[in-house]
C-alpha cells in the first residue's frame, strides 16, 4: 500500500492532463499488481522515467505555439505576423520575381567542394523538428591554385514528412546570390530580416545575415506557420 501510495502522490505533483494521469495511473498499478516481488526502488525509477516522457512530451508540444502570437490558418496566408521576440511583414512577389538567381563569376575558374560539417556557424549540426537533411554541398571559388578561397557557396535542402522542401542558400559574397526580396522590413530578436510569399505557387522566402554569410530560405510546400518556425530556428540556434 505505501508503494501505490507512492505513485498517487508522484502523479498528483505533475501538472498533465487529468485523463492522460488516470490512463498512466491504472497501467502503473497493473504493473504493480503483476510484479508484486519488484523492489521498490526499481518500481520508482520506472514511475520516474514515465513520467519523463509525459512532461516531456508535453513540453514538445506547447513550445512552438508560444512563438507565434498573430493567430494563422492552415491554407491561408497572413501578410502580418508578430511574434514574441520580433514582427514579419511578408512582401507579395510577382510572377517573374520568385525564383533565386546564381552568379558564377568568370573571375573564379578553380572550384573545389567542402564538407558540409565546415559551416557549424553558418546552418546547425541538427535541423529543426519536423525536418530531415536530404542533400547539401558547398563549393569554395578561387581565382587561381592554392590560397584562400574568394567565395564560399552553400546549397542544403532539407524535407519534412508531408512532403514539403525548405530549401537553404549561403555565401559570404552577395553579389553570388541575387536577392528575390530585400533584406529589410521584419525583425527577430534584434536582427533585420525579409520575407515574401509567392502565393501563385505558395512559396515563402527569408533573407537575412548571419556570421559573415547572407541566407536565402525558401520553402515549398510549407505552411506559413511551419515556415516561420524552421525560419526562426535557423536564425537564432
């Protein structure tokens, strides 16, 4: 009796759903009345690391909906959105204007490719929940043999489950990577940034700096919440 007393007070201090502690208490007295001979201290840590998973897990979910206080609909578009630490203001593109243009200056002959794992303070050595590293490369442009490189160029795409692509472009020379919006208009935590929406083919775009390189994010297939989450992540990781 003290042991299951035990567990009542252990799931009376947890502050989770009343039927998601009645679903965990009746299956912990199972266990007990199944395993009567278990030590105590075993049968505790086992209510400890269950209820873990429980905080946990809630924790996980309540954590990205304290981001983003402008209230967002799936399907839909909201050109203005605040957020707890920053505001965006979402520039509408044109037809002609959505797609990202590469320049491969002449001037730079020897190309030489680099490892990924390089750039720790250009992307994060994990992406962000819900999504998952396909494919990257980085390409260091020289203007003859040997030296340092005169332009470090990034491309990573990363996918989510449902489908959806956020694409990621770097450099540490912007004249490689023409803007498809400015870098000015929204803010987050301090730093300026830009974001747009293609809404013909429901694409979303972010701009900004970070440690020496200028970022070019552009989701395909994302919701507007969704982007705005991974956007968030990459800037302040």
């Amino acid at each position: 009796m003290k042991q299951e007393n035990r567990y009542y007070e252990a799931m009376d201090k947890i502050a989770t759903p009343i039927p998601l502690k009645e679903r965990v208490r009746e299956k912990m007295i199972k266990q007990m009345a199944r395993r009567r001979m278990i030590r105590i201290g075993y049968g505790l840590s086992a209510l400890a690391a269950s209820l873990f998973i429980i905080i946990g897990l809630g924790f996980l979910q309540r954590a990205p909906e304290d981001l983003i206080l402008t209230e967002l609909v799936a399907n839909q578009h909201r050109q203005e959105v605040f957020l707890q630490d920053g505001e965006l203001y979402f520039v509408f593109l044109q037809e002609d204007e959505n797609r990202i243009g590469i320049r491969l200056a002449p001037q730079y002959p020897v190309q030489q490719t680099l490892a990924l794992e390089e750039y720790t303070g250009v992307l994060p050595e994990e992406p962000p929940m819900g999504l998952s590293s396909e494919e990257g490369e980085v390409i260091a442009y020289f203007s003859g043999l040997g030296g340092e490189p005169q332009v470090i160029f990034g491309e990573v795409v990363y996918r989510n489950e449902r489908g959806g692509i956020l694409t990621i472009h770097f450099t540490d020379n912007p004249t490689f990577l023409p803007l498809p919006i400015p870098l000015e208009g929204s803010r987050i935590e301090g730093s300026r940034l830009g974001v747009g929406f293609d809404e013909s083919a429901n694409i979303y775009y972010g701009v900004f700096e970070r440690n020496g390189y200028l970022l070019v994010l552009t989701g395909e297939g994302l919701e507007q919440k969704e982007f705005i989450h991974f956007l968030h992540y990459f800037m302040t990781y």
